[in-house]
C-alpha cells in the first residue's frame, strides 16, 4: 500500500482503485467527485463469478505482432488484477468496466473443453498451435476450483494438438502430469511473465499474481521435467521495471528457461486511466518521469495501435531496452532455444467406438 495514502482509501488485493467509464453504456455509476461522498462508493466487494456460454472458443490471431495462430481463453476478466493489462478493455463489451470489474466480475467457461472439442472435430480444421491466455490468465486463481485449463489440456493431448501457453501463477505446476505429456510428444511450448524480482512493486502492480520466486521455481520445475519453458519479461516499463532486464534473464536462465521475449507497456483505452492513477498513487516522486518515457516510447502518447511498433515501441528509449534486452539474451541465453512443436500427431479419436469420416 503506497505510504502516502490511508488505510480506507486503497484497495489492498486489488491491482485498479478505480471504476472506469464504459463508452457503450448511456447511464453508469462513477466515483468522479470522490471529495463530495458522505460514504465510500467504491469498496473491497468479493469477486463475483459468472457463467458464460459462447458459441466458439478458439480466435484466430490476425495481428503481425503476436507470434501465435489461435487462441483460447476459458476466462474473460481477471482476478490477477495488473494493472497494465491490455485486456481490461474487453471487459466493456460484457456490460462491465475495465478498472475494478475486470479483476471482481469473472466470466467462466464451463463449456469450454466441449467447445474445443467441436473445433477439432470440424472438417475443415487444419493443424495449429493453440495458445492458452491469449488474453486473460488461464491460470488465474478461479483454475483452483473449476479447473477448465485443465480439461482443455486434457483434451489437446486427447487430439494430440499443439498448445502454447502463458501464465504468471504457479498454480500451473497442478497440471505437471498432463504438461509432461505434452512436452515428451513435442507439443508444448510455455512461457512465464516475470515482470519484476522487486517484491514490493510485483505485489501493487499485479497484486493477486505468484511471487517472482514462485514464478521461477515454476521455471525450473518444467526444465528438470524437460518441459520447454521461456520466460517472458512484459511488459517493460520504462524507468519502473526496465532496469532489471538483465537481472531478470539470468535468473530465468539459471532456472533453466531457454528463450525470452519482451514487450514495452502500451496504454490503450481505459488502461491509462487505471495505471496512471495507479502510477501517482503509488510512484508519487517519480511518476511525471515514467509517464514521460512511457510517452517517448510511442510518439508522444501512452497509447499505440501500429502494427510492429506498438509492443516494442520507438525512439531511443526503447532502442536502449531493445539493446538491454538483446545483450542479455546473448550473455545467458546463448545457444538454447525452443524444440519445435510436431504438427503431424494430430488424430480425432474414435467416436462412440467408431473412427470419424470427413
């Protein structure tokens, strides 16, 4: 909890202390004149779950800047509650906010593995990689208890399909059996996001995620098992977290990961909103200096949708993190990489003891 502040004004276990305005709905409640309330409006409320329905599970990726092919997301929302987090805008399409609703109303798929199933089953469906947290978590603390990552882990390794997954919670090590599995046929890759080794900043930033010890015990846990496993250094903020690049591959690479990757932080949306009144809550003296770099990083704005340079962004701030970042690859990642996934092993298996005909 940031020192300048009292106790009943900040939210702990939450990573935004805002509502947001959401721009599809034409009356909403907002704290806007917070100074002028007898009471609180905003409390520490406990998450609400909600079941969802969709029709289809899988997204195929279009953008040129994400190295996946589909995605799957068995939640929408997420309690991890980071405050940079790209996908809080979706959350308006639900009829939510993207500050506190997103990490507080949760959207579960209990459908999720019959829908996945129907995706593999169609006739026209052609061999890919499905990448698990294409936006929210899959293993965020709702998992524990409806385990429906599992069951789609089940069901790739059922089909024998490739699967890609990123995550920032320990609680993937539950599924260690299966991931094995996976790993001995060739048809997974997984990617941890450290995004910090300095506990007190992981703890405000992404209150609700493993610690960075944890999140490298994980690491090394898939590399004893000989599970390919990279970590993820993202998003970098510059003036925050772009110091610890360097710190954070080498302690990945002694763990055993053998790749990296990185994104600079962008602020689309309603995201600015929510990390800068975050940032000036809890970085007071140096917030004018982050939100400045953050800026020259995009052209002057916190926001960037160009394809190839919003995630890395441009201008000398970030050719210097690009440069960081490329040395400290080459000084302790130098001569690993992932094994290529196998496309070939994948097979429908019987139905109702009988083998499918497309």
């Amino acid at each position: 909890m940031p020192k300048n502040l009292p106790d009943s004004s900040y939210l702990k276990g939450r990573g935004a202390q805002i509502h947001t305005a959401n721009r599809f709905l034409k009356y909403q409640v907002l704290a806007e004149h917070i100074e002028g309330l007898d009471e609180p409006l905003i409390g520490d409320e406990k998450t609400e779950v909600y079941m969802d329905y969709p029709k289809s599970l899988v997204n195929k990726i279009t953008s040129p800047d994400v190295g996946m092919m589909s995605s799957a997301n068995p939640y929408q929302g997420c309690e991890h509650g980071c405050v940079y987090c790209y996908a809080r805008n979706t959350h308006n399409y639900y009829g939510f906010n993207a500050g506190l609703d997103f990490e507080r109303k949760i959207m579960v798929k209990p459908t999720a593995s019959e829908l996945l199933r129907k995706h593999f089953n169609h006739p026209k469906y052609r061999v890919e990689c499905i990448s698990f947290s294409g936006n929210t978590d899959c293993y965020q603390p709702l998992e524990r208890t409806y385990k429906i990552t599992r069951s789609l882990l089940q069901t790739c390794l059922e089909y024998k399909n490739p699967v890609g997954i990123i995550t920032k919670n320990s609680l993937l090590l539950r599924d260690l059996d299966i991931l094995t599995e996976l790993a001995q046929l060739n048809l997974l890759r997984v990617m941890i996001s450290v995004t910090s080794l300095r506990e007190e900043l992981r703890s405000s930033m992404e209150p609700r995620t493993a610690t960075s010890k944890k999140r490298l015990q994980v690491i090394e846990t898939l590399a004893q098992k000989k599970v390919p496993v990279g970590v993820m250094v993202a998003p970098i903020i510059p003036g925050l977290n772009s110091d610890e690049i360097p710190d954070i591959i080498k302690a990945a690479a002694d763990c055993g990961a053998t790749t990296a990757g990185y994104t600079i932080v962008r602020l689309n949306g309603e995201i600015a909103n929510i990390f800068r009144d975050w940032l000036y809550k809890n970085k007071p003296d140096a917030a004018d200096k982050i939100w400045n770099h953050i800026e020259a990083c995009h052209g002057g704005k916190v926001n960037d949708s160009r394809p190839g340079i919003r995630m890395r962004g441009e201008g000398k701030i970030a050719e210097s993190i690009k440069q960081l970042f490329s040395l400290s690859v080459k000084l302790h990642l130098a001569g690993r990489s992932m094994p290529a996934q196998d496309f070939t092993l994948f097979k429908r298996p019987p139905l109702n003891g009988q083998t499918e005909l497309f």
